[in-house]
C-alpha cells in the first residue's frame, strides 16, 4: 500500500509541471533566458519544452515531499533510491572522519540526504532561514533544529561554525550546498566561462575538523532518486588558500559537467545560488518586455 501511495505521490509533479508550463508563462521564459545565457545556445523547441518542463517537475516534488519523507523507510530506499559510490562515504567514516557532503542545487536534495538518514547516516543540514515548528500531525516533514544548522544571523556566524565543527569532529556528516549564494567567504572560480564567487567557509571549518570533503549529486528522475557520491577532494589542504581554490574550481568543474549535460535537473535556475545572482546582476533584462506585462 505504501508503494502505491509513493507512485501516486510522484505522478503529481508531472501534473504540476504540465500545469506549471502554460499557466506560469513569465517563470517560463525566465527560466528559458537563463539556459540560453549560460549555454550560449537556442535549443530545438522539443528539448527547451522538455527541459523546462523537467524544473517545473522539480518544483513540484518539492512540494510533494514534505508529504513523502515521513514516510520513507527501507522499502522506499530499495524501490526508489539508487546510490552510486557510498564506498567512498563509508571510508571516511569509519575513520572516524566528519565529512563535509558538499552538494548542489540538482534533483530534490530533500529527498535525497533523507533517504541517506534512512539508509543509517547521521547527517546535518546547513540551511538558510529560521527553524519552524514540527508538524503536531507528524504528516509534513519540516528540517528541524536537531539535525539542522539554521543559518540565518550573521551575528551569530560563530556559534554556527561551532556546532558544524562540532558536527565534523563527531565523525557525522554536514551537508551543504557548495552553489548557494549565501557565505561572506567566497572564492572566484571559473564556471561556465565566467569567474562567479562560490562560497569556501565550509573548507576552512573541513580542515580545521580534519574532515574530508566528498561532492554528491543529486538526480529526481521521473520519481526516482540517484545519488552519485563522488570521491574526497581535499587533498590540497595543507596549500592554504591556494588549496581551497583547487578545491573550488574542482567542485565547480564538476557542477559545470552536470549543469552543461543534465540543465532538466538543475534546479539552480530558481536560486538562491551563485548562477542565480550572476544572472541577476549581469544579464537580468532592465526592463519589462511588453509580453511580459
């Protein structure tokens, strides 16, 4: 039974996306303007609808899995999950290592670190905005101050990188969106042929905790979930900031990889992240088209 409500919780983003494509024409030529600037190119209609589209779906399992994650368990994760390199995860903890998931704004991510809390990971989230009350019901998950490092007070930046330092040096695992916007330490690297500034704290605490730092991909595939944990990057630590900018540009190298052969995935183009503000600031039309109006 639960199987089947899982089926049917996936068919509603199709529906919304289909939906989502013809009613909300103004996000959809935004999202259109944005490929095209980062891409560089005009796609065949056929792909331009598909990959559009494909955000809409996103969004809306976005919206749908507040109402699934509570109710994932074992079977979910051999029916929808497919996790590619935990080999590389399970190294590093068990040698006792924290270990920086350093993820990006691909598939549902939601979905994605919860079905590794399912599978027995001990995972904390670093998310912008304050925490929300739990749902009384217990039918809507909500991120929750227990496993979640809320970030949302620059006057308490230190009290946040103590608990992620307490986090790593516990042998747990951190994850963070190494595209997001957010982050008053930024490194200039190359991304799609421009110099963005993608945030670095997060190396600084990873060194300093003696943790590895392990990039994931998340993939939302028609209800299915593929996760793709790549091997540890840090092994330029001992460079200093030199160091965190290889690890930058080696993150962003493979961000770029994805965005350039999988842009139905990214759900970037939304923000809040690095492209997002580039786009902003850079290309944004200045005015309003009149069949925007």
């Amino acid at each position: 039974m639960k199987t089947l409500l899982f089926k049917l919780a996936f068919i509603y983003p199709r529906v919304y996306a289909l939906s989502c494509y013809y009613r909300k024409r103004e996000r959809r030529i935004e999202i259109e303007r944005k490929f095209d600037f980062f891409l560089g190119q005009r796609w065949p209609s056929e792909r331009r609808r598909e990959t559009v589209r494909h955000i809409f779906e996103l969004r809306g399992s976005r919206k749908v899995m507040r109402y699934v994650i509570p109710l994932m368990d074992a079977r979910f994760i051999e029916r929808f999950v497919e996790a590619e390199g935990l080999p590389f995860l399970d190294r590093e903890l068990k040698k006792g290592r924290g270990v920086v998931l350093l993820a990006s704004h691909f598939g549902n991510p939601h979905i994605s670190f919860n079905a590794l809390r399912v599978m027995g990971y001990q995972l904390v989230l670093i998310k912008g905005g304050r925490p929300r009350e739990p749902d009384p019901r217990g039918l809507r998950y909500r991120d929750l101050i227990d496993d979640t490092i809320f970030v949302y007070d620059p006057s308490l930046s230190k009290a946040y990188g103590d608990r992620i330092l307490d986090t790593l040096r516990s042998g747990r695992i951190i994850h963070y969106y190494g595209d997001t916007r957010e982050g008053r330490t930024k490194i200039d690297v190359s991304f799609l042929g421009r110099e963005m500034a993608f945030p670095s704290g997060v190396f600084h605490l990873a060194r300093r905790a003696h943790a590895a730092v392990i990039p994931v991909i998340h993939f939302y595939e028609g209800g299915r979930i593929r996760l793709m944990i790549e091997e540890p990057i840090e092994e330029d630590w001992e460079q200093g900031e030199e160091g965190y900018r290889r690890i930058a540009e080696r993150y962003a190298r493979l961000v770029e990889t994805h965005f350039v052969a999988h842009p139905e995935q990214y759900m970037g183009v939304y923000g809040p992240t690095v492209i997002s503000d580039y786009y902003r600031l850079h290309a944004e039309p200045k005015h309003v088209d009149r069949h925007l109006e």
